[in-house]
C-alpha cells in the first residue's frame, strides 16, 4: 500500500480509500463491519462514507452507513487507526435539512448529527457532498448550464461555509476540510477566500475518475498540481461498468441497476468503450478490474482511489490486485483508447 500526503498537511492516508456508501441498503452492517475488517488487515488507513449514505439516499436509509462504522468504532476501538472523512450533502434532498442548500447553519446541524452516529469526537476530513450552485457530475454533464449561476450569491454562500467550517476546526471537532463533485473555477473560489480571510483550505476533490471518465485530466489536473489540492476519486470502475457485467442489456442480481432500478451510466457510447477496455484487459492477461483500478493509481494528482463492495468477496478480489503496476506500453494503449472515445459517459 502506497502513503501519500492530503493536501498542505502532515497527514498520511493510504492510496486505496475504502468506501461505505452501500452499508445499509445492498449491504448488511455484519457485511460492512467485515469489509472494515479486510482493510483494516490489507493496510488501508483512510475510509469515506456521507450523511447521504446509505445509497440511494432515503428517510429510511441516510446516516445508516455512519452508524454502521460508529458501532464498529466502538466494539473495536480503533477509531484512532483510521482517518475518516464524511460529508454533508450539498441541497435538494428533501429529508436532509427539508433539501435547504448546503450553509453554514446546516454545516453545524449535519456534522454534530454525524459525530453522534460515528461515535466519534471529530472527523478527519469533512466535504461538501456536491457543489450546490450546480455541476456538471454524475448526469448532469450534457445539461450544465453555469450562466444561470448568481456568482455574488455563490461566494456569499461559499464564505458563510467556510467561516463555520473554520469554527469547527477550531473547536476540534474538524481537522481538514474537502470538496466533492466540484469544478475547476468552484475549487479556485474555495482557496481564494480561505486565503483573504484566514479559513481552512481545502486539501481534497472528491470527483467520479475512471476509464470512461476523465474530465480531471485537464483544468482540475493543473490546478491539482499547483495548489495541492489531491483527488480522492470515486467510482473507479465506473460503477461496475467498466467490469463489463452491464453489457447487452444484463442486470445481474443485487447489482447496483438492480437495486436502483436504472444505471445512468449507460449507453452505446459507454458500452462501445467498455468493450475496448475489457479487450485490452484480456489481450494482456490482466483482470479488467485490477487494470481499471491500477489505471487510477497511476495518475499523477491521485490521492487516493475510493473503492467499495456491496460483497465482501468484491472487495477480496479488489484486493488481490494492488500489486498490479501498468506498463507504459498498456498505459500507451488505454490513451489510444480514449483519443477514440473520449466522452461515453
């Protein structure tokens, strides 16, 4: 397991992120107490889950997951052990705070009600779920529509979130702080007015990176680089797309477009690239999951790849593939690749 630094701090996570989001719907709590176990026993370090979590997101099932790894934490007692990140969402769901937007009020509310359920006194890294003005993530890309945006009304929130983020720094109860399914110009605001107001800066993005989606290679790359500001990437598989079980119409059961009933992801596009990937996996004797998740790890602005299981034996066989190091010639290969089909999903 490789360490890599999060953000301007002096603190390590593995670059494999265990995540949570189906703990509590698809999974049982036995299933994810088990998981955390495996991690734990693998070498990993660092765990994401969300308020919003488990998914898809209900009255009945948000803020399970929290509480599934809160009674871990407190049979266990390793809470130490681990560096934990959660979120808050970021608006339009209306069992979390009547679906208000992301604020600074709500900040407070959503973080107390997480440590309660985590069992824990702080949280290493807290995130903004999603950016609340809108954002071109999940399937929301061919309809974003930025111009319609109040940018006087964007920093204003921007900097009512940061100022009661930096209070709970403060009081402990924070020790970083992060954003997800943000853009380029959202995360430069971010930075921006931490730094003429004296506020946290962000040390992470947690932002979907696969095989079929690469957005971050370009604008969110550079100012990666430059303001050390890492990915922490979700959906490496593209949420089990890319293990080409979706293919010709195919909803296995207990898989996630089983249980949601649809899989955006979808398309002649994305079935058409994923052939591709899966090919170049066989052709060179390498297990299509391995390659897509040692793909991730081999970028430069990665922090860490998230991976999560619905099974515990998903999670195994993830596992038995991070000594996988790809090849500049395959590397080559999955760049010609994507020139072809650079925008399936």
């Amino acid at each position: 397991m490789d360490f890599k630094t999060l953000g301007r701090t002096d603190l390590k996570v593995t670059d494999i992120c265990l995540g949570t989001m189906t703990w509590g719907s698809q999974s049982t709590e036995a299933e994810g107490h088990a998981q955390i176990a495996m991690g734990r026993d693998a070498g990993i370090n660092f765990m994401d889950t969300a308020e919003l979590y488990a998914v898809p997101g209900s009255p009945e099932t948000s803020g399970r997951t929290e509480e599934i790894i809160g009674n871990w934490f407190a049979a266990n007692k390793d809470r130490d052990r681990w560096v934990l990140a959660s979120k808050i969402g970021g608006g339009g769901s209306p069992f979390l705070r009547g679906g208000r937007r992301a604020d600074g009020e709500g900040i407070r509310e959503a973080l107390e009600k997480s440590l309660r359920r985590l069992k824990t006194d702080y949280v290493d890294l807290y995130q903004i779920h999603w950016a609340s003005r809108g954002h071109y993530h999940f399937q929301h890309y061919w309809d974003y529509a930025p111009h319609q945006q109040d940018t006087t009304d964007v920093l204003a929130n921007l900097l009512e979130m940061l100022d009661v983020l930096g209070e709970l720094v403060r009081e402990g109860k924070i020790r970083h702080i992060g954003v997800s399914n943000e853009t380029t110009w959202g995360i430069a605001q971010w930075l921006r007015l931490a730094e003429q107001h004296g506020l946290p800066r962000l040390v992470s993005v947690q932002n979907e990176y696969n095989l079929i989606r690469r957005q971050f290679d370009h604008d969110l790359a550079e100012l990666s680089h430059h303001e050390d500001v890492g990915l922490l990437a979700y959906s490496p598989l593209a949420g089990g797309m890319l293990t080409g079980k979706y293919l010709d119409g195919a909803t296995p059961p207990a898989s996630r477009k089983d249980y949601q009933k649809g899989f955006w992801r979808i398309n002649e596009h994305s079935e058409s690239a994923t052939r591709h990937y899966l090919a170049l996996a066989e052709q060179h004797g390498i297990a299509p999951i391995h390659m897509a998740i040692a793909f991730c790890r081999s970028r430069p602005f990665m922090t860490a790849t998230i991976i999560g299981a619905t099974r515990t034996a998903q999670l195994q066989h993830v596992l038995a593939g991070l000594e996988l190091k790809l090849s500049p010639e395959l590397l080559r290969e999955i760049d010609a690749i994507h020139r072809l089909q650079p925008r399936p999903i």
